[in-house]
C-alpha cells in the first residue's frame, strides 16, 4: 500500500472509491444503450404479459390452494380424529377402572369392609358426591349389604371423576340400586323431600350393555338427570360363574365433545362425528348441515339422499377416504372421513369449495386494478423521466465520488481503532470495550459489539464455570455422603447374625440414582422372633430417600415395642400419615418369624408378592392379600396371615425394580424371568440366590438406563435343630 494525500493507494478506502467510480460508469452505460430498446418493447408487450401473468398467477394459486386444502384437511381431520377418539378411550379407561374394582369386590364379598352409604344430600350440590339410588319399589334392605361392599369404590369414583374432569361416573346393580357420583345430588330429591326413583336396569344402556355381553357407546340419548343430549359408555360386569353382577358407567356431553370442534365451523368449514349407525352425533352449533338429535329420531346418514355423501361416509366407516368433492345443496364442498379405532365412530370434516375460490377472485381482481393503475403512470412519467435522466446521471457520479471518498475513510478508521484494540488484549486485559469511535450505525459498529459482546460472555462464562465448578464439587460430596449415610442405615454387615445358625439372611439395595426410596431390613425383636421389612417409597432421588429413613425409623421402633405384623403396619401408617404434607406414600412388607417353631406371620401392604420355595422344591409366588399403602389413607387396616416354614425353606422378597425393569426396547424383565432366576440354583445361599437375580436382570437390561431402585432380601430357615447341630 502506498498512501497520496491522505489516501492509501491498495487500501480499503482505495477499493471503495474504485469499486463506486466502476459501478457508476457500467450502470450508466448498460442504462442509457438499453434504456430506449427497454421502452419500445415494454409497450408492446405490457397487455400479453399482463393476460399471461394473471392467468398463471390465478391458475398456480388454484393449484396452491387446493394443494393446501387437500393436505391440511387430511392432516388435522387426522388429529382430530385421534384427539376425539382419545376422549372416548378416557371415558372407556375410566369405566373400565371402575367395572374391575366393583367386580373384584362383589366376586369376594368376604374380603371386602362393609362402608356405609348415603341417600342424596343437597347440601353437597357443587360438589362430587357418591350417594345410592334406588328403582321405584325396591327395598334398601335388599341390596343393603351389596351397597355397603360397593361403597368401597367411593374414593375411587370421585378420584376418577376430579382426574378427568367429568361429573359422573356409578355402578348400577341388577337389582336396580345405583351407586352414583355426581355434582348435583340435591336433583334427586323431590320437592316434598322424598327421594327421586330411579330404575337404571330400563335406561337404554344398560340393556345394550347387558344384551352384548361387552363395553359399548351408546347412540346420542337426552341424559335422564340434566335431560342433556350424551353419549354413554357402559361395561357389564360378571362374577365367576358367568352371572352378570351389574353394569359400570359414565356419561359423555355434547357440549364437552362439541368444544374441540367449534372453529371448525369458520369460514365455509364443517366438522363432525358419525357413530356406527350412521347417527351424526357430533356436530356445530349453528346446524346449518344436519342437527344432533337423539336415536329415535337420527338419520342414517349411509342411506342419506346425498349419494356422495352417503358414499363417504360408508367408505369412511371401512377406512380413512381420501380428499373428495361432494355436493350438498347445490354447493360443492372438499370432504374427508376418519376412522376412530376405539369406539369405530368416523370423523367427517368438509370445506366449501366456493370459499376456497374466494382468494383467487380477490387476487384477479386485485392484479388487474393494479395493472391498470401502472399503465397510466408509466405512461405519463415515462416522459418526464428521460429529461431527468441525464441530469440526475451527472449530479449522481459527482456526488457519489465524493461520497465515497469521505465514506471510505469513515469505513477505515473505526476498523484501525478496533484493530488497534484487540492486539491490546492479554490475560489481565480480555475485555474487549465500545468507543465512542465505532458508534458509526452500520457494520463497523455491529462488527465492534459483536467483539465486545463475545469479549464480555467470554469473561462472564469463565467466572460462571468457576462458580458453577465450585458448586458440582459441593453436590457431589454432599450426594457422595448422602449415599454413605443411606448405605449405613440398611443391615450391611455379612454375615447379618454370625452367633445364630438357625437362619441365613441378606439384603441388596441399588438406588436408580445417588441415593433411592427403596429400603429392607431385618432385625431380631428378641431371641426367638426374627423381623423382615422390605419397602418401597413412591418417587426417587434425594426426597424419597428422606422419606425412606423417616419411614424405616418409625417402622423399626413400632416394631421393636411388640405386636404382629398388621399392628406394626397400622401403627406405622398412622405416624406417617400424622405429618404427612408431601403427600408420599410407602408399600412395605413385612414378614414375623418365630424361630423356634418356623411360624411366618406376614401382612402386605401394597407391597409385590414374596416368593417361597419349601424344601426340596422351586420358588413361588404367594399372592397374598394387599392392604393399603402407607401413608395413604389415615385409619386404614391391615389383614395378616400365617405360614409355616420347614427347615430348608426359604423366602425371598422385593422391589418392583426388580420385575419392571426393562431393556432397550422398553420390555419389562417379569415375575416369569425372575422366578426363572430364582429356580437357576435353588439351593444357593442367600447371598447366591441375590446374586443369580441379579445377573439375570443385568443380562436383560444390558446398556439400558436403570429407572427404579432395585432391592431385594433373602432369607433361608434353618431352623432350631442347625443351631444344636453346630453347637
């Protein structure tokens, strides 16, 4: 580079002054040979380009539209198909969840507490209430104890009905009683304070439920409580022997089902669903296509006098159609149906063709306005221009080579100071600063925050990764101590009783992260009587493991003042549910053995089955009678039973991160695999039998993420003659 008065020859300010002078002189050139060729053929060839471009224009944005229409009506008539028929499969879960509770209780009448039950009770309007209704004529006396054994399910229901946002759900006998929750309990009480009868065994899906033997949906029928148009969904319940013991059910309105489809109806567009009857069931407010009426008055809409859309919706009904035109009372419309896989009902969606249209009418008519309004002006400025133009062209290279050359010096001055600041940086220096100098409004002053900007962050990032650094360090040693302190409070020490031959027994726990909710233990009450303990906290990580050695404290000190198995359960629940505001809860096991005699006295509560294995013989599971977790309900009560152990009998117990882990291809390992691994080498120590299931695990799971904690115990009974033997 060479610098002449102030200018640098070969520099930045040098490029931009010649690169400005070229491009004036091209541009003047190129414009003034081809300005008067220009003129003559724009005239000539304004009118046929302007029919050519409106006519491709409008024919390309038909295609467009239509395009669009066919593809989006596809893909959100698909959405809302899957949408609506998850509604329906919610609905179909939460029946099904309540014919199975309410079978399990009738089938075992025995097993079940007795709960009273209430009449309706508007006091308790506004809110979800579970009272009994009965047929007219029917005696309460008569279905008395059932009521009292289904009354069970009243947490259950109401759960049900506050989780999904419904507000009703019940289970009608044969009889004719009827457990209901609802919102509105004082509708069932008449005005002179008498209770409203109610026969559900003569309502349209009970007898559809009962005659088909399976889960239905009922056609669209007015609601006999709110006289609403619903759909219901009802499931028939049998005992054992085949008998039906009553039908489970809930309704669906069509003002719920009715929202996700309202801005459907906007701008020349139509949603709906069809049942398998061909019953519209579902459709807009405004009614302009077909009104939602109840069965007894619905129109087969196969059998339709519309053959096309009779068509479709037969088609429809076999399978996803594609994007059809249909005709509907002289109008053309884009019409698609949609198969619902869990009720087989079919989503039909439409678009009026005329409305599509209406954007390529606006344009045509836009375009040609504006053609119009283009042609004039060009024609008159066209002459006002040339005598500007050679004017403007001389004004403009004098003023433009001024310009650059005052702009470029502008450019490069800033860029020396910039430069002349980075190679100021050092260690002790690394921020790069704005000056005034580089405010210039363009790149240069971009180009200058970007530095400064990245210079900031660098400097910000590395005093967060020292602070950030600093505090993974304190993590990691308070986890790494949390896992000690954890690890000290489960039985660890190997052999567990080394003075006692009498029995063998071992745990593991291994947390799915630093620490688990998972725990066991085992501990001697006194001489003769041996106490296992194994249990299961609900969540992970860092609060469960609180509430692990919370609940292994107060249960190990309830155990330790005397009592069976259900005592030491119940006493336990009530001290956790006492101070219970994290609402978490524990399912234990817990497992009294008199050693003198091999009496096992067990109760569960909520926990997994245990597995036995009697002398000489294989490991299985007994599946004994659950209770209530811990920590879940206040008062609940635990049942106990007993069993004997012979010597040579042993007992096995554990977490369900045992049977549900799973691998890669999210396939749980199973109570199957895992008794397989148990009965690998039946007669292994305890430790050995731990260790067998625990290959196995590791060999299902391989490189898979371990998502529960993993605990289990062992224990082998030996019985009194062994410690004789050895003595």
């Amino acid at each position: 580079m060479r610098k002449f008065r102030n200018l640098v020859i070969g520099g930045i300010e040098n490029k931009v002054v010649n690169l400005i002078l070229i491009t004036i002189l091209l541009v003047a050139g190129v414009f003034l040979a081809s300005m008067l060729t220009q003129n003559n053929m724009l005239v000539s060839l304004t009118a046929e380009t302007n029919e050519r471009q409106l006519s491709a224009m409008t024919g390309t944005t038909e295609k467009v539209i239509d395009s669009v229409i066919v593809e989006n009506m596809d893909r959100i008539t698909d959405l809302e198909a899957r949408l609506t028929d998850e509604m329906f499969r919610a609905l179909a879960v939460r029946v099904q969840m309540v014919g199975d509770y309410a079978g399990k209780l009738l089938s075992n009448p025995d097993d079940a507490p007795r709960v009273p039950w209430q009449r309706p009770d508007a006091s308790h309007d506004g809110e979800l209430f579970v009272k009994a209704l009965f047929a007219d004529g029917l005696e309460e006396e008569t279905v008395n104890e059932k009521l009292e054994i289904l009354a069970n399910m009243t947490d259950l229901m109401i759960s049900l009905c506050s989780a999904y946002g419904t507000d009703n759900i019940w289970f009608t006998l044969p009889e004719g009683a009827t457990l209901m929750a609802d919102t509105v309990p004082g509708n069932w009480i008449n005005e002179d304070g008498t209770y409203v009868t109610y026969d559900a065994c003569s309502r349209y899906w009970y007898t559809q439920a009962a005659e088909t033997g399976k889960l239905i949906f009922s056609d669209v029928e007015y609601d006999h409580r709110t006289g609403e148009l619903c759909v219901t969904c009802a499931l028939p319940v049998y005992g054992p022997e085949g008998s039906l013991l009553g039908v489970a059910g809930s309704d669906l309105f069509l003002d719920q089902m009715q929202e996700g489809i309202r801005k459907a109806t906007e701008n020349g567009g139509f949603q709906g669903v069809v049942n398998q009857n061909g019953h519209l069931i579902i459709a807009p407010d405004d009614q302009r296509y077909f009104e939602v009426v109840n069965s007894a008055k619905a129109v087969d809409l196969r059998n339709s006098e519309y053959e096309e859309i009779a068509a479709l919706v037969r088609d429809a009904m076999q399978g996803k159609t594609d994007v059809r035109i249909v005709h509907f009372r002289d109008e053309a419309y884009y019409a698609i149906g949609v198969p619902m896989e869990t009720v087989g009902w079919t989503m039909l969606a439409a678009y009026s063709e005329a409305e599509a249209g209406t954007p390529v009418r606006q344009l045509e008519n836009d375009y040609q306005a504006i053609q119009q309004e283009a042609v004039g002006t060009y024609n008159s400025k066209i002459t006002q221009g040339r005598h500007w133009m050679w004017a403007l062209l001389a004004g403009l290279l004098i003023l433009m080579l001024w310009g650059a050359i005052r702009q470029g010096r502008k450019i490069v001055k800033p860029l020396n100071t910039i430069t002349q600041r980075i190679a100021e940086l050092s260690e002790t220096n690394l921020e790069f600063r704005m000056e005034d100098a580089y405010r210039t409004g363009d790149e240069v002053e971009a180009l200058a925050e970007s530095f400064a900007a990245v210079s900031h962050k660098t400097v910000e990032y590395l005093d967060t990764v020292k602070r950030v650094t600093a505090e993974k360090e304190r993590i990691s040693t308070e986890l790494t101590l949390a896992t000690q302190i954890q690890g000290t409070m489960l039985p660890h020490i190997v052999p567990a009783f080394p003075d006692r031959r009498d029995f063998d027994i071992i745990g593991s726990m291994n947390p799915a992260k630093a620490v688990g909710g998972d725990f066991y233990d085992y501990f001697l009450v006194d001489d003769d009587h041996l106490c296992m303990v194994i249990a299961d906290v609900s969540g992970k990580g860092v609060p469960a493991a609180l509430f692990m050695m919370a609940s292994k404290i107060i249960l190990q000190s309830v155990a330790m003042l005397g009592g069976s198995p259900a005592e030491i359960l119940s006493k336990t629940n009530q001290a956790i549910c006492s101070n219970n505001e994290a609402e978490m809860f524990v399912t234990v096991w817990v497992g009294m053995l008199e050693l003198s005699t091999g009496k096992l006295t067990c109760a569960n509560a909520g926990h997994e089955y245990p597995a036995f294995r009697r002398p000489g013989g294989s490991f299985e599971l007994f599946r004994d009678r659950h209770g209530f977790v811990l920590g879940g309900m206040d008062g609940a009560k635990y049942k106990e039973y007993e069993l004997t152990l012979e010597p040579g009998s042993k007992l096995f117990v554990y977490t369900d991160g045992v049977p549900e882990a799973n691998n890669a291809g999210q396939e749980l390992f199973g109570t199957t695999r895992m008794l397989e691994a148990l009965n690998r080498n039946p007669d292994a120590d305890p430790a050995g039998v731990l260790q067998n299931v625990r290959n196995a695990v590791d060999d299902f799971v391989l490189d898979a993420e371990q998502f529960d904690d993993l605990t289990m115990l062992c224990m082998e009974y030996k019985g009194p003659q062994a410690a004789d033997q050895e003595g």
